[in-house]
C-alpha cells in the first residue's frame, strides 16, 4: 500500500511539472524568522582589565636596550580572550590565552611552550597590576617545582612592565625571575 501511494505521488509530481513553486521570502518575513543578533557576554569591564596589554611589541630587560623578543597580544573571541605570541630570539617560544572567569572572578592563563610545558595561572587585578601566580613544575629541574607570580603593569609612557618572581617554600619568599619591560613597536 505504501509502495502505491508513493507511486502516485511521484506521478503526480512528473505530471504537473511546475505546480510546485518556490517564493523567495519578503525581507519582513526573513527579518521575523532570524533571531536578533546576542551581545558578547564579555562586555563588562572585568573582561578588559588586561586590555593595556593587546598590542604589538619589542621586549626588553627592564633597564636595558638590548631587545630580546617580540610578542603579539590579541584579544579573540568577542573580547572573552587574550593571546600572547611569545617570540624570543633565543630561548624557548610559546604563547598564552588569557581570560577572564565570571564564575570564579579571576583571570585564567593558559601557558604552553615549545619545550611542552604548561602552567595554568589565576589571579586577578591588585590596584593597576594584573597578577597571576601558578605552579611550575620542573623549573628548576626534575622534581624541583617553583610557584611563578607574574606581574602586569601598564607604565606612565604607555610601555607595560611584565616582573616574574619564584617562590621555592609555597610563597613563603620570593625571588625575582624575570623583569621585561613591553615597548609598543614602530609603525
């Protein structure tokens, strides 16, 4: 019976080529089967707390004018992350996506490096610095860990200090790291 009832349908259908119409829609009705357009979620100002540090930059150790990398920070996805390209001219590369987490209200990074390390960092924003601390393992060796606290800060001549510290008894002391200084690239 099926089989039938389909045979007719087809014959129906060869018969009167044409009966069956396309109409494109009028834009009134296009415009009332879409749904509206959503707002980022990430437009709050907690989301761009680390906005002074989207940019493309020479790095340098603070104090010095010997540049020893660039780097490319970018905000992604609507403004819900940032991306850093670290590049080095000697060393090892890598790069971090950063975000910021309304649930916990804290900023996450994400580091991965060339030499296969990640670190997952969290901390958030004290005063005009952004700081982040996690835990390092093997950094200073096999089995010897180190808590690394990072420190951004948007400088006077628009320039951004990023200070490393490393603390070997859980935070106990600290010592410094790292002290680079982001000047924005010419051009």
């Amino acid at each position: 019976m099926t089989i039938v009832l389909a045979a007719s349908m087809i014959g129906l259908l060869v018969a009167a080529p044409g009966a069956i119409q396309y109409a494109e829609p009028t834009p009134a009705q296009t415009a009332a089967t879409q749904p509206a357009p959503k707002a980022s979620p990430c437009t709050g100002d907690a989301y761009h707390q680390l906005d002074f540090w989207i940019g493309e930059w020479d790095v340098f150790p603070n104090g010095s004018d010997a540049q020893v990398a660039t780097s490319r920070i970018e905000s992604l996805y609507g403004g819900c992350a940032i991306r850093e390209n670290w590049m080095p001219f000697g060393g090892t590369g890598g790069g971090s996506l950063n975000n910021y987490d309304s649930d916990t209200r804290s900023w996450r990074q994400a580091w991965v490096d060339s030499s296969g390390t990640r670190v997952d960092f969290s901390g958030g924003l004290s005063g005009e610095t952004m700081v982040l601390t996690g835990l390092w393992r093997n950094l200073l060796g096999p089995g010897r860990d180190a808590l690394v606290r990072m420190q951004y800060t948007l400088q006077p001549d628009g320039s951004v200090r990023q200070h490393g510290e490393q603390s070997t008894d859980f935070g106990l002391s600290w010592q410094p790291s790292f002290d680079f200084i982001y000047r924005r690239r010419p051009g």
